[in-house]
C-alpha cells in the first residue's frame, strides 16, 4: 500500500479535525520543508564547511556552532513571508523575532530551538530540531507583540513536535489529536508517514540521566536512581539498563519509540537555576508529545504542560516518558 506523505496526512488531518486550520497546515509544512534543508546542511558535516564553533555565545551563555546560526537563519527565512506567524522566538535569538512590515501576519507563534544537542553536531552523534506553536493573541495585528505576549503555559500549544538529523531524518509531531512520526525519503525529498499513534509503554527498564550530575540531585531523585541501580535485589525487583546521548531530541525519539524515563533535574543546591532545558522551546513541546503519546512530563512534582512562564529562555527541570514511572518520581518529592 502507498504510504501517505506529510501534506496527505495535514490535508486529512484537517479534513478530520476542524481544529487543524488551514494556517497551522501550512505552518507545518513550512518548518517540515525548513528541517529538510537544516538535516541537508547537517548531513554534509566538515564538506559543507559548517562545523566548528564561532566567536559568539547565544542567550544562553553558550558557544554558539556554525550550524546552530546557520539551522536559526533557515527557519526564520522559510517562515517570516507565509503570512501564518505573528512573530517567532528561538534558543539563539535573545529577544523575540517580529514579522517584518513587508510580510503579512498570521495568528500564530512559533517557538524553536534550531539545533538542539549541538555538542554533539563533531562528533557524528544524532542532533535534531525542536518547534512548537501558540496562538497569537487576538490584537496581534493592531500592535508590535513583545516577549510577554509568549509567555503561555504549554497547555495552550496548537501543535508541537522534532526532526531527529540520525541514521533516518525523522519528523515527529502532533496537532494534539496523537502523536505521527515521519521518515525522509531523501530521493524523493518528501516526508513520509511511517508511524501511526505513537504511543508510550507505561514501565520500563530504562532510565536516562546525565549521572556526572549526581552530587547536585535532590534526594527523591537520587532515590528513584539509586533503586533503579539496585535493580532485581533492590526495592523495584527489576534490572534497568541506562542511556543518555545528551540530545533531548535523540532521548525522547528513543522514549516515545520503545519507553523510558528522560530526567534533567534541577540543581537542589540552587533553586533559583531550575535545570538546564528550556521551558518554552525544549520542555514544552517534547511534553505535549509525550503526552499525546500516553506518558506524563513534570518538573518533578509539577505537570510541566501547567507551568505558566515568567521569561522566555527560563530553565525548567524535567522527568519524562512512561507514565508510571514519572509518577512513582512524583511521589517520591511528595513523601
Ligand atoms: P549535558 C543539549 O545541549 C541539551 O540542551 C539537550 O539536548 C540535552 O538533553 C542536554 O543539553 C545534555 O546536557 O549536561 O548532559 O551535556
């Protein structure tokens, strides 16, 4: 049987769901066709002249890559004329980024982390694309829109999802009616629906966490670790096995794929530096995926699809992936 490209599924999508409009489909679109050109940059490596490190640092205080600017000007480039945004923001950008006067507006947001796991574009390790969309507020063509008009709880995104730049190009991504993953025909170059309602085993045996951080861990965290490390003669009565990549996007491809728990704890020593992902680009979406794919997403104790922002590069700590694991971590902060 023929599979369905992307524009098949977004134009049945929309048929099926009147909620999908006709602008979230061609947002869509757009971003699916910008990933497409950031995984062809990313594909060439040291032939296309783009690895290595600039001079600058972004917001975050980090070294920015030649691909991370390079990923951010082509999703900026493909969206800013299409007339479906009202303006977007990004992990490399500090302030948000408006539809110029020559372009018309749209009713939407659009949020992204570019190139997510950069530290890994060196040395060959799957690194991927993060975006995520809100609704603009409804003055937003009578004014300039400002960071706050952003500052929306992850319950309030339209659609969310990733592109994973690995052995496949994979595009995963949800209109909040499930979760569809899509694989790159890269002869072709269309994107091809290749896994249908992705759903997330609620146990597992595997658990994934940066462990260098283990002395900044909050007890209940050290906890949920220390009896996964204990598995069959400990209190859980069960092997688990470890992995981290240190690219969100490629962590969570392997939790909605086979199951797992994704952690990014926050520092205990220092409240006020909760974690080191982002809330709106980072943790948000990769949520609303989970979610839609029957796991659960915290920042510990709290869901972090209620958490309401307070600045648009905020740090956010994250527990994901199957659900009643997430939930025996939550309990573990409660008791
Ligand atoms: P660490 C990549 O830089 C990133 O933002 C996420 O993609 C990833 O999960 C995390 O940081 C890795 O952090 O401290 O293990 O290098």
């Amino acid at each position: 049987m023929k599979r369905k490209t992307l524009t098949q599924f977004l134009i049945e999508q929309q048929r099926e769901h009147a909620a999908l409009p006709a602008e979230v489909r061609l947002l869509i679109e757009v971003v699916a066709r910008a990933c497409k050109a950031i995984g062809h940059a990313v594909g060439k490596g040291a032939l296309g002249g783009v690895l290595g490190s600039l001079e600058s640092e972004n917001v975050q205080g980090e070294v920015q890559k030649k691909l991370d600017v390079l990923s951010n000007e082509i999703l900026i480039e493909a969206n800013e004329w299409g007339g479906h945004l009202a303006a977007m923001a990004s992990e490399e950008m500090e302030t948000i980024h408006r539809i110029p006067n020559r372009y018309p507006k749209g009713e939407y947001l659009l949020l992204f982390d570019p190139l997510d796991g950069s530290s890994n574009i060196d040395v060959n390790v799957s690194i991927g694309t993060i975006f995520s969309v809100l609704r603009a507020p409804r003055d937003s063509a009578e004014r300039d829109l400002t960071e706050q008009d952003f500052l929306q709880p992850g319950s309030q995104q339209v659609a969310a999802g990733y592109a994973v730049y690995g052995p496949q190009t994979s595009l995963v991504l949800t209109v909040g009616s499930g979760v569809f993953g899509f694989t790159l025909d890269r002869e072709m170059g269309s994107w091809v629906l290749t896994h249908e309602h992705i759903r997330i085993p609620e146990d597992t045996r595997e658990f994934a966490i940066n462990m260098s951080n283990m002395r900044h861990w909050a007890p209940p965290v050290r906890r949920y670790i220390d009896e996964c490390l204990a598995g069959t003669t400990g209190p859980r009565g069960k092997d688990f096995n470890m992995r981290w990549i240190a690219s969100m996007v490629a962590d969570v491809h392997r939790v909605l794929t086979r199951g797992g728990i994704f952690m990014y704890p926050w520092d205990a020593r220092e409240p006020s530096k909760p974690g080191k992902l982002r809330l709106m680009y980072e943790a948000n979406p990769m949520s609303m995926l989970v979610e839609q794919a029957g796991g659960a997403a915290t920042d510990g104790t709290r869901r972090i699809l209620d958490i309401q922002p307070t600045a648009l590069h905020q740090r956010v700590g994250v527990v994901l992936g199957s659900r009643n694991e997430v939930e025996l971590v939550t309990r573990y902060h409660r008791e």
